[in-house]
C-alpha cells in the first residue's frame, strides 16, 4: 500500500520557534518600522527598505536564507467607543 503524504507537512517545533521568534520581534518593533518592509531572522533584524525586492536582495547578500519577510503595518489605532 503506498504510503499517504500531507499536502502541507506540519512544521518542525525548531521552524516553529523561529517563526514565533520572528513574528515577535515584528510586534515588538511595529512602530519603529511602521510603513518599511524588513526581514527578520529568529530575533534579528536582516534588512530593511522600501520595497520586498530590495529586503530580499539585502538578506541574500548577507547569506541568510528564507527570513520571514514582511511589510511593517502601523500598530491599529485604539478602538473609539464614543458617540
């Protein structure tokens, strides 16, 4: 019988930290990179630039292979609960 294979394999608990570890310095950071594409690598900042290209370019010229690449929302303004 042949063996059955997941479309989207679940990742590793090692890929699973350092998308965390990314996903949370991008919080932590949100302000000061509001509007600016960034790649993060674990908790470090690879790049950062206007455009994914120009993060992309910037993080494979330092060596560092698939960071999480991301535009930078602004922080969501505070919810208005008046009339």
């Amino acid at each position: 019988m042949p063996k059955l294979r997941t479309p989207n394999p679940i990742p590793q608990s090692d890929e699973l930290d350092e998308f965390l570890s990314e996903q949370s310095w991008v919080e932590s950071n949100r302000e000061q990179y509001a509007g600016k594409w960034v790649a993060v690598k674990r908790d470090t900042l690879v790049a950062c630039g206007n455009s994914a290209k120009e993060v992309f370019d910037a993080a494979r010229l330092q060596g560092v292979e698939l960071p999480l690449i991301v535009r930078v929302e602004p922080p969501p303004d505070a919810p208005f609960s008046g009339w």
